[in-house]
C-alpha cells in the first residue's frame, strides 16, 4: 500500500544518523539478544524425530509442521489455497546462516514442503565470513534457520526474505542501529508485508528511554506503509539480561521492540498435542522453569496505546505485552534441520528448537495468510487484534492457566544449597493477562476475522 516520500526517507535516515552519533559519544546499547531455546538431540536422526521418539529419548513431546498446522487451524486456509502466495515475510537476523538453503530444502523435503522463494538481503552492508568458533554467530545462524524454517512451514507459498545484517553488537554500538538500517531499506524499498523480529533487549539496558525512541522511526514508516512489524517478547520469562549479556534483572522488565506501540507483541505457550495435532488439554503458559518462560510485563517507555484502552485494569498506564502468544516451550519444542560448515563437512542435522523465536515467524506466517486473503497489506494489527478479542469472531482463544514467573540460580547450582532468586511475574486468567495477552490463535477464525475488520 501507499508509497513512502523521498523526504520521509530521508527524515529516517536522519535519525538513524542521529541515533548512532548519540551512541558514539560513549553511551552503550544493549545487545539484540535471540529469543531462541534449543535442544540437542542424543543421536543423530536420519529423519525428523516424531512426539513418540521425542518422549522416548529427551522425555518431552516434539513436533512437526502438520501437528502445528493442526493445532492453529490452518489446514482449511491451505484447503482453500490460502498459503501466503504474493505476499513475502521479512525474516531480521544477525550475520545468516552458511547452510540455510540447503537445510531449508532438506527440512522442507522430510515435511513434502515446496521450496519457497527465498532471497537474501544485506542492505546495512557486507557480512563478515561466517566463524564456526564465533558461538555468537553460531546462535545467530540457529535463530535465522529457525525463523525461516517455521515461517515456510505455516505459509508455504510466501516468499520469505533473509535480511542479515554485519553485526549483533560488538562495542555495544553498532547492532541495533544496523537492523533499523536494514529495516528501513525493506520499508522504504516495499520489499515485505510482515516483518518478523526474534530479537530483543530489555528497555532497561538502553541508556535512555530517547535512546530507545529515537530508533523506533522505522515502525512508524512501516505502519504508514501497511507492513505489519511482529517481535518476540523473550524467553526468561518476567526478566531478561543485563547490559553485558549476564542474567537477569532482579524485578520484572519487558523486551524493547515487543514491548513498542506499533510492534505487535508474540509470547509463549505450551501445547498439548497427540500425534496427530489435536489437543489433549488446553494452551498453557510457557514456563519450563529454571528460566525459561514467556516474556511479558509492563512497559517503562510506552504509556498505554488506545487499544489497550480495554483491559486498562491489567495494564495501568503503560505498554502491555504479550499481545498474542503461540508454540514456544521445549516440553513441545518444534522439529528443527541445522548444520554447519566446520572443517570442510557439514555438521549438524535434526535437532529441536523453541522459544519466543519459534512462536513469532509462526505467527508471520498466519499474517502472510490473511494478507492475502483480504488482497492487501493489513499494517499495524494491534487495534484489530484488540477488537477481535473483545467481539464474538473466535480467532482469539484465550488462555487461562500458567505464569511467567522464573527463580533464578544465582550460585552453588549443582549443589544441596543453591542461592536462589525469585521473580515475581504474571498470571494467566480470563480474559487479556501479561503472560499470554490477549490469548492464542485459531488461524482460520483469525483470517477471516481479520479480512473484515477495519483497523
């Protein structure tokens, strides 16, 4: 939809020039930490492992994109050809992954997936040479396989688009400045109709609330330009990292892009599916303790957007977040095809991966869906989603159980008396919460629910 102005360009090319001479002057951003969780298979599998093999070997369900499909009611928009075909999903990552084609091709032929149209982008410059001993180019490489893995797996026919950019954050300067750079070129070049985030740092690691804001300049050219901006909430639940990557806040904070007015915010659940992909109880909250859970909270930045207006009891005056929440925990994890290049041979194989990363270019496939069956852009979705969940349309379930709460170990771990910190967090209840938001997905109620409300 409408196209961006050479002086709007140029104004978010200002502030982003601006933002980095703020940054150079010594004040340290934080890094864009992956919101991913992984698990490591015992052996290696020469086909994806099933929920049956998962239980036998790791004692935890695992799952693949039927059972997924299933589970989100996507199978009638597929029956209908409604697969996200002319609409292409922005994937945002950190350096790529060396063997994305090739694995995506493997993932996709154990599955009877086509192969998408698949095209990589580095538009905030060069990338360096991927390192195999570099761990966070590892993780990033692992976060982008995911990304576009799950995001073909629910929209098959959309066009996916890698946008990987040359750093994560070194000198704590140049990581988050380098995605709104890349950003702003898919906006300002209408390259994209969902942009998918797995990345995030808590609000309370910038240096300024304005150091924050003065970045945001390329959410607002999205929503003027009808691309809808999607970002993981995080993975340790009512907390997230320090400044230097160590854990955790000791209260409750919330994730920076998620937690932004114009950002639609995706946290975690934990399903409970059969082989087949059929509920054997309902969502519950992600949490799989010693960390690992859903982020949600209140905003210190934002105040409260007017879509939120609604469920003003739960949030006050500030920013709530999640907005919506999908697949996410490892007692669930999804099936995952990763390797590496080390030392001349390709290493790796199927393993399993979740985490806010896995529930939100999920969700950018259900966007990429309902993009199409409307036959345009839907843009900025929260106004929509809020309405939606307070109507009588069904495409929001809401999810009633699980907390986001974590205790952290903060020594003598492995011993008879570790020390050990509390969190408090939030409480799944009827209605909006800050651990599952407004609920969870039925896709095919969503799509159409989504094609006939103006937002």
């Amino acid at each position: 939809m409408g196209s961006r102005s050479g002086a709007g360009a140029v104004a978010g090319v200002a502030l982003l020039a601006a933002a980095s001479a703020m940054y150079s002057g010594g004040a340290r951003l934080p890094a864009p930490v992956p919101a991913i969780a992984g698990q490591a298979l015992p052996a290696a599998l020469a086909a994806p492992p099933d929920t049956a093999q998962c239980h036998a070997l790791l004692q935890v369900a695992c799952y693949q994109p039927a059972q997924l499909r299933r589970a989100y009611n996507v199978d009638p928009l597929l029956r209908r050809g409604l697969d996200g075909r002319g609409r292409t999903i922005a994937v945002v990552d950190a350096f790529g992954a060396p063997d994305l084609v090739s694995d995506l091709h493997r993932f996709d032929a154990a599955f009877r997936l086509p192969d998408p149209d698949l095209s990589i982008i580095h538009p905030a410059g060069p990338l360096p040479a991927f390192d195999p001993r570099n761990p966070e180019m590892l993780l990033w490489a692992l976060e982008t396989t995911l990304d576009v893995e799950w995001a073909h797996a629910m929209a098959p026919g959309a066009r996916i688009l890698v946008v990987a950019t040359p750093t994560a954050e070194t000198e704590g300067l140049a990581g988050f400045p380098d995605i709104m750079r890349a950003e702003r070129y898919v906006v300002d070049h209408h390259l994209a109709d969902v942009i998918s985030q797995s990345f995030g740092s808590a609000e309370q690691s910038f240096p300024s609330a304005r150091t924050l804001t003065t970045l945001r300049s390329v959410y607002k050219a999205a929503a003027d330009g009808g691309i809808t901006v999607l970002a993981a909430t995080g993975d340790t639940g009512s907390t997230l990292k320090l400044l230097n990557s160590a854990c955790c806040f000791p209260t409750p904070v919330v994730s920076w892009p998620a937690s932004d007015p114009l950002v639609t915010a995706v946290g975690g659940t934990r399903l409970h599916l059969d082989s087949a992909g059929r509920r054997i109880a309902p969502d519950t909250v992600w949490n799989d303790g010693g960390g690992g859970a859903g982020g949600g909270g209140r905003s210190t930045v934002f105040d409260r957007p007017d879509y939120q207006d609604p469920v003003r009891h739960v949030v006050g005056d500030h920013r709530g977040i999640p907005d919506v929440s999908l697949s996410a925990a490892l007692s669930g994890a999804a099936d995952l095809y990763f390797t590496l290049p080390l030392r001349g041979a390709q290493v790796g194989g199927w393993s399993l991966a979740a985490g806010t990363s896995l529930a939100t270019p999920m969700f950018a496939g259900i966007v990429a869906i309902a993009d199409q069956a409307a036959g345009h852009r839907l843009g900025a979705l929260n106004d929509r989603l809020y309405s939606i969940a307070h109507g009588d349309d069904g495409g929001i379930v809401d999810v009633t159980a699980g907390t986001n709460a974590v205790t952290l170990c903060l020594g003598g771990c492995a011993g008879a008396t570790p020390v050990l910190l509390p969190i408090p967090g939030f409480t799944a209840g009827r209605g909006y919460d800050l651990a599952s938001g407004l609920g969870t997905v039925d896709a095919a109620a969503l799509v159409e629910a989504l094609r006939h409300r103006q937002g």
